[in-house]
C-alpha cells in the first residue's frame, strides 16, 4: 500500500486538489464485489469538511503531501479561477475582452439535437436564452489533469516547449480514435454520421481556437515563427497574407491540427464547457455529445505514454529574450 492510516495527503474531489487524512486502507479483491472496483482503496476524510464528505477513493485519486503536488493543487486552483472569470465574460460578452488570455475560449458554432448535431450560424442569444441552456460538464480523467498541470508547469514556470511539429498530430489521433471505435463491437450501436460529426467539431474548434485561445504565453512566439517558417516554404510571404492565416487559423497553407499534437488538444476541453455555453445545442444533443467526449477523453487517458511528449525542448536565448516583450 502506497499510503498508511493517518497519513496526510491531497486527493483529487472533482478537478481540485484537497488536503485530506487517511483513516483506513484496504486491499479490494475481485471477491469482494465492492462497487465493481479492484485494488488499493482509502478511506478519507477531508480537512474541514463534514463527516458525511468521508468517502473511499484509489490511489489514482490520491497524491503525496509534499511541495511538489502542493504547487499543483495551486495550480489546479489558478486555473479554475481563470475559467470562472471566463464563464463571467463569456456570459456579458459586451464587457469581455477581445481576444482571450492564455487557454480561453470562443464563441462555438449552433448545434441542434434530433438526426445529429448539426453546425449552423454562430449566434449571440439574449441572457435569458443562455441561462435556459442546457450546463455541459466535461469529467477530464485524474491522469489528464495532471498532465494539463504538467504542462502548465514546463512552459510556465520552467519556461519549456512542447516539441512542434508533433507526432502523432492532432489529425492522427482522431483518426486512431476512428480505427479505435470501428474494432470495438459495442461502438457499432453509435451513429458513423454523428460520431464524424464530433470529431469534425472537434477539429474546427481546435483549428480556429489555438492561435487565440489555446496557447500560454510563452508558447506564442513559437506560434508565430511557425507561421513565418511555413508560409516562406509555400511562398505566402507579407504582412496582409500572414494576417488572413492567423485569422483563419491557418499557419503557412497549413491547419493546426497538422502540426500540434495530444497537449494543445488536451487543452480545448478545459475550454470546450465555455464554448458550448454560446451555442444553441438542446438536452439530447449535450447528452450526445458528453458521451462521445467521455470516450475520447478515456482513450485519451489509455495511450498517454503514446500520445503527449515526455520530454519539452528548451528555447534559445533569443527565442527568450523576444517572448517576454
């Protein structure tokens, strides 16, 4: 057992961190038919909440007390008061700024239930109309969450990069989670004609959203020297074209989706929650569409160590110096 009766700890309820005490350990075997679970639990009380909160956890949920996962518990608190003020400027768009900040959302495209989810005009409802909307809450599995942690601590405060161009790109995974559900028996009850749907959504979501929305800071600049390296490859060179592919979402002729991989994807659905809330997407169709993510999210969460980069590169001096102005 990894963790010992009263041991202080931090244990994942929902997307945060908290710090709670181990009051009983036990090892569940598959005969003990508890809630279909296996393998090492906790019992665990969180500090200053009621008793009633007490529950049994794995060790998945479950990280060690120490100044490491403590500045991840930070960081997991950061993040979520960014996108609560987000959600506020996303709900009065008139008083929101005009290109969000670091890993913030856009407005999504109409998708309607019945035969399928169907993109139509973007729209801007009254506020009455979007509190009637249906709430989207996307479960990111505990392993992604630490993964966005990581990531946010390479690039933020170790000032490190995700290796681009990537692979497997974003366009490669979502064709392996294709070829994943065709050879899954179970997946043949789910509609082809919907499936291709979410992850065209996702797609266009990713492509138009990275430029602006799905990247720290520090990431920038490598942005705009990949669109400066490939539009002198396919001969796009001056101001008003680089303009027209930053708009686009196109870098050099080339999609997003072609060059970034797992980690800028990953990213879209911390996003994704806010860019749906600016939709007109009925019951059935958030029901739908949680369900398709939830998938995705899992096979995600499956091929990790296949998908996101083990190791981030570090920039020149130069490629420092420019990034801080």
């Amino acid at each position: 057992m990894q963790y010992a009766v009263n041991e202080k700890i931090l244990c994942f309820h929902g997307p945060l961190l908290y710090q709670a005490k181990v009051l009983k350990a036990e090892d569940w075997k598959s005969e003990d038919k508890k809630k279909g679970h296996t393998g090492p639990h906790y019992f665990v009380h969180y500090q200053g909440w009621k008793q009633t909160w007490d529950e049994w956890v794995p060790e998945s949920r479950m990280l060690k007390y120490n100044d490491e996962n403590l500045a991840r518990q930070k960081a997991l608190q950061d993040t979520q008061k960014a996108e609560q003020q987000r959600q506020r400027e996303l709900a009065n768009p008139s008083t929101s700024a005009s290109s969000g900040g670091d890993v913030a959302g856009e407005r999504g495209r109409r998708v309607s239930g019945g035969r399928g989810l169907k993109r139509g005009r973007d729209a801007v409802e009254p506020d009455e109309e979007y509190q009637k909307r249906p709430e989207i809450r996307i479960q990111i599995p505990d392993v992604l969450k630490l993964q966005l942690v990581d990531d946010w601590e390479n690039i933020t405060k170790n000032q490190l990069l995700v290796p681009v161009p990537r692979e497997p790109t974003v366009n490669m995974i979502l064709q392996e989670y294709r070829d994943h559900l065709s050879a899954r028996p179970e997946a043949k009850q789910r509609s082809p004609a919907v499936v291709e749907e979410v992850l065209a959504g996702l797609k266009l979501y990713f492509d138009k959203s990275l430029g602006n929305n799905l990247l720290y800071k520090y990431e920038r600049q490598q942005f705009v020297e990949m669109r400066k390296r490939f539009a002198e490859k396919e001969g796009a060179k001056g101001s008003g074209a680089e303009a027209t592919e930053y708009d686009s979402g196109l870098i050099g002729g080339i999609e997003p989706s072609a060059l970034y991989g797992a980690e800028h994807l990953l990213r879209l659905f911390v996003n994704l929650p806010g860019i749906i809330a600016h939709t007109t997407m009925d019951v059935e169709s958030v029901a739908i569409l949680k369900e398709h993510i939830a998938d995705f999210l899992q096979f995600l969460a499956q091929n990790k160590k296949r998908f996101f980069a083990q190791q981030y590169e570090a920039a020149s001096p130069a490629y420092h110096r420019i990034s801080q102005i």
